[in-house]
C-alpha cells in the first residue's frame, strides 16, 4: 500500500494537505459575503437554512439536546442515562461554538488581521462545559432548559473527565492564555498534540505514587472537532540531497519515516465578546495504515508497526527520558507538532499573500512557550529555504523576525539539550540548518567582540553528557524576535544570568527592547467565577455589576468594604461553603474527615525539590511533635490546622517520589493519633487537575508557595489562591514579590526565607563550614531516622535518611551534593512566620480583612492583562472584534 502522500517526484509533500476536499462542500457563514468559488446560487436554499443562530431560549437548547441524544447517542426516549444526557448538552453547546468558531475565521480571514499562533507542548484546560457556557453567557439558559427535562446542571459537569493535555503551571498557564486571547479580541491560534493519556492518572499504593494511564478519551470528546482534510507529513530519518537549481546548490531532506498530522480543533469562546478562537491539537497517524505484503506473508504484528510508531507520539505528554528510547519519543514528538504546525500555519498565509515573503512578519508572529516548540525555527528555516527556495539570509531575517520565546526556566539544566547524536538520526537536514544558523551568528559576534570565553557560552551547540549537543535555550533566544520572562524578578534574573551574554548581545546591537517581562496572569473566570460561584456573586453584588470579570482592575472597588462587619459576615459564609464543599471532596478521595472550622493550608503544585515540599513535610512533622509532647490542657489552646499537599512527580523522578511516600507516610501517623488529630490532620491530595483544584483552592485561608528565591519562574497558582481570598505563606520568589507589592506590602501575606540578593552570602558562609541546622529541625531528622514514619519498612528509612544525609551535608549547600535548595537555611524563619500564621488567624477579623484586601489587589494577575503585553510588547497585535449578530425577527 502506498503512502497517502507521494515522495517519489521532486517536489516534497511539505504544505499539502492529503487531498483537496472539505468536510463540507462550500464554505458556510452566518455573514454575508465570503463565498467567491461561484455556487451561490446553486447552494442559496441551503445557506438560507444556515443563516440564523441555533436560539438560546429554553426551548431552542431542550430540541439541540433532545435531538442529540436520540440521533448522535443512538438513546431512546424511554431508556438514557444521566451521563446521556451530559454528553447531549455538551453537544448542544459545541454546536453552538461551532457557529461562533466558524464566522470568527471567517471575520479573520475577511479582515486578514496581523495573527499570532502560539505553540505549546501542553495545555491543561481542566473541564470544558461550565467554562464555556459561562463564556458564552448561557449557563442560565442550559441550566433553566435542562432542569424542566429533569435534570441539573451542575450534576452533569461531573460527567466530563479533565482532558489530560497538561501537566502544571505551564499548561495551566497556555490554557488561561487562550481564554483571555479570545477573551480580549486577539486573532490568535493555539497549536498542541491530542495526547490520548496525557502526563499519567496518579494512583497512591502504600504511600508510593504509581502512574496509570489517564483514559480520558475512553469516551467520546464532545468538544473537539476532528479535520479529517486538515492533514500533514511530518518525516522522520532519512537523507539529505544535494541538487543544483539556477545556477545554485540546493538540498533536499529524502526518504526516511513519513507520518501525517491530522488536526482536532477544540474551539475555546471569549467572555463578552463574540469572538471564538480555536486550539488545534494534531494527532499521528501513519501514512499507510497497515503494511500489506507483511500481512500477506503472515506477520501481523510487523504489519502494523507503522501503525505503533505513530500512536506513540499520541500517548502520553513528556515520557520518561531517563532512557535512549524515551529521549527519541520527546524528540519526535517536539518535532512532530512543530512541524505539522508551521506548515499549517505557512500555508494559511500563502493562501491570502502568495509568495509576497516580506508580508510574513506583517501578518505571523509564532510564540515559543518555553523551549518545547524549539525545533520549530530550523523548521521554519527548512521551509523557507529547501521547501520555498528563498536565499538563505533572507530567510534568516524572516524567521528572526516571526518567532518569540517565552523563559519559564531560571535554571539552566531546565533548558532543553539534545544529543546531536540524536537529532541527527531523527532529523539530519536540522543539525545541517542550525550548524549554518550559528556560523552565521557567531560570525557575527566575533566580527564586533572579537574571539573570547563568551563565544562558547552564546553558542546554538554545547558540551553535554555522551557528547556535543544542540541548546534548544540559545536556539529560542537567537532566533527571536523577542524574549521575555513571566515575572519581573524572573525576566532580570534571565537578562543577568540565564542568557546574560545573549541579552549583552542585544543591547550592544541596538535591540536594548528584545528583552522584555510579562508577568504572568489567571483568568478571573475560571478561577473565581467557575471556581467559587458564591465569592463571585458576592463581588458582583458589592460593586453593582460584573463587569470586573473582564476588567479585572475593578476588583478593587472591594477593598473598602474590608472592615465592613456586615460584608465580612457574607465573605466567612462564602468561605465556610467553599470549605464544606473541599471537605467533601477530601472524604471522597482520602477518605479523611475535615474540620471546616479548623485554618485549612494547602500546597498543590508539582512535587519537586526547589518547590519545597519536603520543607513543608518536615513542618508537619514539627508541629506534630510539639502537639504530642503537650499536655491536654495546652493541646486544647492549639489552633486547628488541616493540612495538605497535592501534586504530581515526573516518573522517572525517583527523589520526588520518595518525598510523596514521606507525605504519605506523616499523615497516615498524624490522622492515627488520637492526642494530635483532633488539632492537626494532614493528608496528600492524590491526582491533583483542574477540576480538583477547582475544589481545592477556594477553600484554602492559606497558601504554601515556598520555592528557594531565584527559583521559581513565576507561579500561577499563587494568584489562583490570593484571587480566592486565601493569604500567601511564601518566599519572595516569582510573582509573590509582585502579588505582595499589589497587596501593600509583605505584611498582608506571610514571607519568609532568604531573599534572592542574599543567596551568594549564604553560600559562600556554608563553604566556609557555617551553615547551621535549627535544633528544631535536627529533631524533625532524628525522628524521621529512628523511623517514626516508616511504618516499620526499613528499605524506607534508609531511602530517605539519604535524602537527610544530602541536606546536612552542609558544606555543600547550593549544590546537587548539598542543600542544593537551601531547606536547612529557611527552616527556623519558616517556623516563625507559621506561628504568626497561628497568631493572625486568631484575630479573625482582621484576618478577614486581609483576606478581602488581598482579593480586592489581584487586578493586576489576569491572563487578560497579560496578553494585552504580549500583543503590545512583543506582537505588536490588533484586535479584531467580531461584530455582534444582526437581530433576526422571529416569526409570529
């Protein structure tokens, strides 16, 4: 069987779709004009029957969803689940997106508006119906429609599973991202991989996380729409050619693995706006489906491995790279959503501007979101140059004028390398363009600095281990237009340390500019309108309208209610409901019951070492002994705490792993001693997503973001919590020394720990020997070695007695040998800003004030916000609102 897309003439298959059809004949629009292929006349009936909006009345949604689940569901009248009826609503809102989607492209391509595409190896959206209905205004309809059918809204969310796109921050982060795109008017296209598994479902066993995969599409995904004629060849291997065109060498990249992408567009609605964007997921397919003369002599397993080969790039997101094998997988999954998506997007801009290649900064801008979507400017490069037969320096300044690069990263071994070993057996013809892109930088940095140590450091190649490698870090910077950093204290630590030759390099060649911050945001609606209806109400109701939900900046207008008795009574009830809600949820999955009237702290976020959980850990350890060691009486003046962590560690991260097992191991004591549980419980929350953050986070009175200053990037989960009224226990690390100077000083929150300018200090003492551990802490130790929370498994003790033995290694601290996140050190000044959390909460009125004030500060931490700085800073983006629908009469 042949490959649907043919190698064998000259010209390669790149920007071709696998045929030239459409899903459907024509293309429909609600607006006039648009369709210039002369059949108007021959399809009028049908764009007359096409030409008003399905109707948000009640009956209108009762006869979408009626309908869907007789006719897509295949369910009768007399016999559906409630789950049926679910996935009929969710239909009947897709349909609607799909009116919206499709007359915004076409508003785009009428208007052919400069658009930005933005590339992201994961996007963790959460759950899609409530959010869309609320974007879209209509969740009072729905809920009104489905109530007279017997059913209730809000059951029916839980039917849908959280698409498992995603991992944390950076995810979380692209998905508020698009909402506030669509949100703000931007023309702007998110482009991923439809992962069938995503990261993992996080099973607790005996304590230990175990990685399942996460079947999320065991079910039908209502919202996405497959594009079968939206479909690509992405190759992989093969050789590279060498052939003489005009007069000049040209190469060709031959032979080798060829695979398509196919796109599944997920279209995600603005809030009070019209406008619906859309994020193109590709999933691989082989380009033959089975080998047919392997069949034919009875190897059937061999047959399908073209098969095999694509779905692995479709299972899961970021697969265990602590093998050859698993570092090919990220590889070729990199490359093959970068590649399907420059050639979608190339071939968008031909279809309206041709071969005018000095348009395309005018009308493309592609963003990086961290250096995942790397490999996708030699792409861009190969394209222009072997593909489209442009000279190569034009070329260069094209793509340099199109890409941006967003640093999530201030530590350097966080900044992708790949083996040119490697890449040169997945992607020859790349090695050759980025050797030739970095001869010519270079050239062009010893010409003006002349030869010296700074040449090594600015280089796309490097040292690594098992050989020289490609920096997908300087790559991203090189190639960019702009670079930016997420919070303003990570952007100067990128300019002065990550990238600091680079950034030298910039100001010294008049682009002082190519650096900027933009500090990173939520979006309000998903995270206090979705998230904690109740606290959105009562803000909708202070200020007198909601309009705060799109100009978060009004959110302010609270704050001098603070210390009103009367709204401070409202904002406990909010709060208590958040908390009973939570404390269900806990029951569910912990099987844990929670005090509500006990000061709930929470820390969710991914288990890693700089992150400080274990910090956390060994507090809940400390405190567990000093309640222990009291007697009834003083136990009974305790303040209550209920106590969690939540998160999810990379499989082949074996030391965070050991800390979830200590998580697990404290809290199984903690909750099973009858003189410390009534006053302290503790529990980790297994497989931590949106949806249970959703639960989580408008519960909390407390936060925990206690990352080593200088390591955190940003941290979006932070301003998730402040936006629900629950207070910082924090560093002054990524965005908390941002939140706090919105909030009015660090005495709003609880900061702690060693500034950032004070590290150097630090460090160079614990060379010298001085780097005490706190006796408190020492205690924390000698408890956790005698075994206490082993549960009697000694393999145990000796697993994280060497995890000790690395943190008093202390004069090594700063290093992989030492306290390389500096635990020890911020311990005693943690313990201290603890007990002031105990003190604060005891004054509950006050501590309600700052509560509200901290909400009332967030205006600034909107992804809304955010986007307008990238479209103004780093875009240069106009928006493009679609206009609002003519009114149709309805008929009598």
């Amino acid at each position: 069987m042949a490959s649907v897309f043919d190698d064998s003439k000259g010209v390669g298959p790149e920007l071709m779709r696998k045929g030239s059809f459409s899903l459907l004949t024509g293309e429909m629009q609600r607006p006039s004009g648009g369709n210039n292929d002369g059949s108007s006349g021959r399809y009028e009936k049908l764009h007359k029957m096409m030409a008003n909006y399905l109707p948000n009345t009640t009956e209108g949604i009762q006869k979408s969803v009626v309908h869907h689940i007789e006719y897509d569901l295949g369910c009768t009248r007399f016999n559906f689940k409630e789950e049926s009826c679910y996935q009929a609503a969710a239909m009947a809102v897709r349909d609607r997106l799909i009116e919206s989607l499709n007359d915004t492209n076409a508003y785009f391509d009428e208007k052919d508006p400069k658009r930005c595409y933005y590339l992201s190896a994961e996007y963790l959206i959460g759950r899609y119906m409530q959010n869309a209905l609320a974007n879209l205004d209509i969740e009072d309809n729905f809920k009104t429609a489905l109530e007279d059918l017997g059913f209730k809204l809000e059951e029916l969310y839980d039917y849908e599973p959280d698409p498992a796109l995603g991992n944390g921050g950076l995810g979380r982060l692209a998905a508020c991202f698009l909402d506030s795109c669509a949100t703000q008017d931007l023309p702007l296209w998110g482009y991923g991989i439809r992962y069938n598994y995503g990261l993992f479902e996080q099973k607790i066993v005996n304590g230990r996380q175990v990685e399942v995969p996460d079947y999320w599409l065991a079910k039908q995904n209502c919202f996405e729409i497959a594009r079968e004629d939206v479909t690509y060849a992405v190759r992989f291997g093969g050789h590279v050619e060498r052939y003489w065109k005009d007069g000049k060498e040209c190469s060709r990249w031959r032979g080798g693995e060829m695979l398509q992408a196919m796109a599944y567009d997920n279209p995600v609605p603005g809030y009070g706006t019209y406008n619906c964007i859309s994020l193109r997921l590709w999933r691989a397919l082989p380009a033959k489906e089975v080998d047919f003369e392997s069949f034919n002599q009875g190897e059937y397993l061999q047959s399908a491995a073209p098969k095999q080969r694509a779905e692995e790039l479709n299972h899961f997101l970021y697969p265990n790279d602590n093998h050859e094998e698993g570092k090919e997988l990220r590889l070729r999954q990199q490359y093959f959503f970068c590649s399907a998506s420059i050639q979608d997007i190339l071939r968008s801009f031909k279809k309206k501007h041709g071969g005018n290649w000095d348009m395309l900064p005018q009308k493309v801008q592609i963003q990086l979101n961290d250096t995942h979507p790397a490999i996708s400017v030699p792409e861009l490069m190969r394209v222009l140059v072997d593909v489209e037969c442009l000279n190569w320096d034009y070329a260069w300044k094209l793509t340099k004028a199109t890409f941006n690069y967003t640093n999530h990263t201030v530590m350097p071994e966080a900044l992708e390398k790949w083996r040119i070993e490697l890449i040169g057996k997945l992607l020859p013809r790349h090695v050759e363009i980025v050797g030739m892109m970095n001869h010519m930088f270079l050239e062009e940095v010893k010409a003006k600095w002349g030869d010296g140590e700074w040449i090594c450091d600015m280089s796309m190649f490097g040292p690594a281990e098992g050989g020289e490698c490609l920096r997908m870090g300087n790559i991203s910077v090189i190639g960019a237009h702009h670079v930016n950093g997420v919070a303003a204290m990570h952007t100067e630590i990128v300019k002065r340390e990550t990238f600091k030759n680079l950034y030298k390099w910039s100001v010294a060649t008049g682009e002082p500019d190519k650096f900027v911050n933009c500090t990173n945001g939520v979006t309000p609606r998903r995270w206090i309108h979705c998230a904690n209806p109740g606290l959105s109400k009562l803000i909708t109701k202070k200020l007198g309208s909601d309009a705060w939900l799109k100009d978060l900046p009004l959110i302010s207008g609270i704050c001098k209610f603070k210390d009103d008795k009367a709204f401070q009574q409202e904002w406990v009830a909010v709060k208590k409901t958040a908390k009973e809600k939570m404390a269900k949820w806990v029951k569910t999955h912990c099987n844990l019951e929670v005090d509500t009237n006990a000061l709930i702290d929470v820390q969710v976020k991914r288990i890693h070492e700089y992150k400080r959980q274990l910090m956390n850990c060994f507090y809940q350890i400390h405190r567990y002994l000093e309640i222990k060691s009291m007697s009834p009486g003083d136990r009974a003046k305790v303040q209550k705490r209920f106590s969690c962590i939540g998160g999810k560690a990379a499989p082949g991260y074996y030391r965070a792993k050991t800390i979830i097992k200590l998580i697990n191991n404290v809290a199984d004591v903690i909750n099973n001693d009858p003189d410390v549980s009534p006053y302290l419980k503790f529990t980790f929350l297994p497989n931590y997503c949106v949806s249970a953050a959703q639960q989580i986070i408008p519960a909390s009175d407390t936060s925990q973001h206690i990352s080593t200053a200088g390591t955190e990037a940003s941290g979006t989960s932070n301003m998730k919590f402040v936006m629900n009224g629950g207070l910082i226990v924090g560093t002054m690390d990524g965005a908390n020394v941002e939140i706090c100077e919105e909030a009015g000083g660090e005495h709003v929150n609880f900061i702690f720990g060693a500034r950032e300018e004070e590290l150097p200090g630090v460090l160079e003492r614990a060379k010298k020997g001085d780097y005490p551990i706190d006796p408190r802490l020492q205690k924390v130790m000698q408890a956790i070695r005698q075994g206490r929370f082993s549960a009697g498994d000694d393999a145990f003790t000796e697993e994280i007695g060497a995890i000790l033995d690395m943190l008093c290694n202390t004069t090594a601290a700063g290093t992989w040998d030492g306290d390389r996140f500096l635990v020890c050190h911020d311990f005693p000044s943690y313990l201290d800003v603890q007990a002031r959390v105990d003190r604060d909460y005891a004054n509950q009125a006050d501590f309600v004030a700052r509560s509200i004030q901290a909400v009332g500060s967030t205006g600034k931490f909107s992804t809304d916000r955010s986007m307008m700085d990238y479209a103004r800073q780093v875009w240069e983006l106009p928006q493009c609102a679609r206009p609002a629908p003519k009114v149709v009469n309805a008929k009598k």
